[in-house]
C-alpha cells in the first residue's frame, strides 16, 4: 500500500497500555495498530525509548500526535499520575519523541482531548468522559477545544476523587454493577456543571458499561485515541507553540 508524507503516527499512551498506529488526515488506519504494556513504574526516558521500539516496524509518515493521560501545558508535561511520577515535572515529551523519531513535527495533548476530537460532532457542548486506569474528561464547544480541565483530580465526595471513584480499582473493589452507578452518577454531575449537549465515554472500560444511560450519554470507539489523532492536525487554532519538532518551537508542518 503506498504510503504519504502526510500520514500521521498516532500515539495513544495510556496507564495500561501504549497503542501507536498509521492514519491518514482523515482518520482511516493503514494497516494494523501495535500495542505493547505500559511499563511500571515508567520514566520519561524509559517511555520514548519504548514508544521508538513499539513504532520501528510502522511505515513512513510525516507528523505524529500524542494522547498522553496528564496535564500538558506548551508541549511540558505537568503531571503524569499514571505513568511516572518521578522525572515528568515539565518534561518536554514532544521534542524528546520529535528528536528520537526523525524530527518530525508532534502535536500533544490531554489523551482524553483526543479521544473526544475523534467522537465529537463539532456541534454545542460536548464532553469526553474517558473510563480506564482512570478518568480523563476533554471539553469542546463547537468542535473547538476549550483549555484542560483536569477533573481526574478533583473531589466527586468528600474523600474521594474522579479517579478513585470511577477508575480501574474502584471497578476491581466494588464490581462492575456498583460500578456503573458511579458511572451515570458521574454523567449526571457533569450535567450540572456543564449542561452539555452530548458525552461521550471512551477508554477501554467502555466495555464495562451497562448502566441505562440518557439518550445524551455515547458510549464511543475505543479507537478514538487513534482516529483523534488526524482531528488534531486539523486543528486550525492549535497553538504552535505545542507542536515540537527537536529544536525549533512552533514550527509548521
């Protein structure tokens, strides 16, 4: 299959699992996606090195998107609860991976936000609800990414937060039918704060969900993470400042 310089590597970290396929700039995979485990614990060093590994056998591309489970601002991750911690203060992962990979040109964001630009509309509010290790959200307001809230982080009672309520242990400790309860109850909460018009869950979890949730409830791809990754290079007002080619800030694709 011929193969384009426009074809993007989509890279899709998660806490379990780091997954990295070949898409074109309208979402269509060519060819099959690689998966290898999320090592623990997993230094950012450690993580480029086996995100270079993983991609090696991939074919040719031109530009690479990055979903990573954590804060970034200006290409520097802020915090990585489920990957580090240690090392990941302000660690710029798009320039590490831009320069291990040939200096191609990376767009990286919140793995969450990704997968909402590959589930989204583009029409009112919508929000992504990411269920796996634990919760990532993105918000979206007319197809446009509004700036990171990070709600994985944040008190749902009062002793416990998104993550510990929602994520991959809770399902483990409580089962899945108590389990789902959180779920549409973390849906009707988002509900209230936003009032969106749709949202969308992602994340491998997904599969878990069997709670009966409002016609405004979608339950998405869990190869969203991948499809968003052309989404992100559609983006016309993504700041050139997140994209990172080794050594020169804010150049264009």
């Amino acid at each position: 299959m011929a193969r384009d310089a426009s074809d993007i590597l989509a890279i899709d970290i998660g806490g379990t699992g780091l997954k990295a396929a070949i898409i074109d700039i309208e979402g269509k995979m060519k060819g099959e996606r690689v998966r290898v485990p999320t090592p623990h614990p997993c230094p950012p060093q450690l993580l480029v090195d086996t995100l270079a590994d993983l991609v090696a056998p991939l074919p040719a591309y031109g530009r690479i998107s990055v979903g990573f489970p954590g804060v970034i601002r200006h290409g520097l991750i802020l915090t990585a609860p489920h990957i580090g911690p240690d090392g990941w203060e302000d660690f710029p992962l798009g320039q590490a991976l831009s320069a291990r990979l040939g200096g191609k040109p990376v767009r990286l964001i919140n793995d969450a936000e990704v997968q909402g630009l590959g589930l989204i509309s583009g029409k009112g509010i919508e929000i992504t609800l990411t269920l796996g290790t634990g919760a990532g959200t993105g918000v979206f307001r007319d197809g446009e990414l509004m700036p990171h809230m990070e709600l994985a982080h944040h008190p749902v009672s009062k002793s416990k937060t998104y993550d510990d309520y929602i994520g991959d242990a809770a399902r483990e400790k409580i089962g899945n039918k108590r389990w789902n309860k959180r779920v549409k109850h973390v849906a009707e909460l988002l509900f209230v704060l936003f009032h969106y018009d749709r949202l969308y869950l992602g994340g491998g979890n997904t599969k878990h969900v069997k709670a009966d949730l409002p016609d405004n409830v979608v339950v998405g791809s869990n190869d969203a993470g991948l499809d968003g990754g052309a989404a992100l290079w559609r983006l016309k007002s993504f700041h050139t400042s997140e994209e990172a080619p080794a050594g020169v800030a804010g150049a264009k694709p």
